[in-house]
C-alpha cells in the first residue's frame, strides 16, 4: 500500500473516533491530523472538506463490516444456523465497532444538519447483497418459495433493526445480553423463516 493511501486511511480512521466523540459540528480537523499523524494539507489533499470526510468515514464504517460478515449459502446446513450466524456476525459489528456509536452521534446531529443523516441512512439502508444472494441460492434449492430475494432480505434486516439497532438509538434501551441476542435472533428466525420456507 503506498503511503498516500496509508495516510487516507488513518485520516478516515482518525476521523471516525473524533466525530464519535465530539459529534459532528465540534470535530475539529487539527485534532484529526494530530490523532492520524498527518499534516492540514494532507487532510485537504485527500478531502476537500469536513462533510466530505466525515461521508467517508461512515461510508467507511459500513465497508468495514464487509470482510467480517460473510455468507455463502450451504445446502446441506440448515437454514436457520446459517442466517442465525450471519446476523449474530452483524450484531458484533453494530455493537463492537464503530456501529452504534456512530448511529447514535448521526441521530443527534440529525435536527442541526438532516443531509448527514440522510447520508448515513441511505449508507444504513444499502442492498445487502451478500444476503439477497443467498437468498436467490436458496430459492434455486428449493428451500425457500420463489419470492423477491431483495424483499426477503430488505425485511429481514428491518426485523434485526427494529429488534437490535432502533431501541438502543431511539428509547435508549441496553444492549441486549448475548441470551438475550440469541432468544430474540431464535424467534425473528423462526417468525421469517415459517413464512418463506417451503
């Protein structure tokens, strides 16, 4: 990796803690550069502005769960273990990294600037292809009954969601405890699942 693009990335890494920590409007760009080891000119070579670098740093948030939550379908394991697995790959990403702490810092800046939040919820509420696909595998394995695989997967993350993102966001609720993840992860699963198998 050259080291401009070294240099990118912990400007974005750098920017992800600082936006976290002190929101939106009162991140300030010298901190950023001293966290990331890098100069003010550096910083605007690679982002002509704060909005555009604090774009890249959620768009950045969301890329990096790629890598740790994978899908492939298997046609001989069953059907609940395999999703059940992907969305507990899902919840460690929202909980364990920069997932909800961002999602909570975007959510109070939303009233002073709506077009950050609308960015993040459109970074939120992107195809999630790996899924649909595996939905389509299914399908063809006649598993599943033959319906929109992005249907199917648009409403399975709308229950992980409305099940483990929203409450902690909007009403401030705990963090579920990993039974808990587990009891509700059983029954959203068994609720999608008696509707879409075959």
């Amino acid at each position: 990796m050259k080291l401009s693009e070294k240099k990118r990335l912990a400007l974005i890494e750098a920017a992800q803690s600082e936006f976290i920590e002190h929101g939106f409007a009162a991140a300030n760009m010298d901190r950023v550069c001293e966290l990331a080891g890098a100069s003010k000119r550096t910083l605007y070579r690679h982002f002509s502005s704060k909005d555009v670098l604090f774009f890249e740093a959620v768009k950045s948030a969301h890329q990096g769960q790629s890598p740790c939550v994978q899908l492939d379908y298997d046609p001989n394991t069953d059907l609940e273990l395999q999703l059940a697995a992907y969305l507990r790959a899902k919840l460690n990403f929202l909980y364990q990294d920069f997932g909800l702490p961002l999602a909570r810092m975007v959510i109070s800046e939303f009233i002073r600037t709506p077009e950050l939040a609308e960015s993040y919820l459109q970074q939120l509420q992107q195809k999630d292809e790996q899924l649909e696909n595996w939905f389509m595998d299914a399908i063809a394995d006649r598993k599943l009954k033959n319906q929109d695989p992005a249907k199917m997967s648009n409403m399975l993350m709308c229950l992980l969601n409305g099940n483990f993102m929203w409450p902690q966001l909007v009403a401030n609720q705990e963090v579920p405890s990993n039974e808990q993840q587990e009891q509700i992860i059983g029954d959203m699963l068994q609720l999608f699942l008696n509707g879409y198998r075959c």
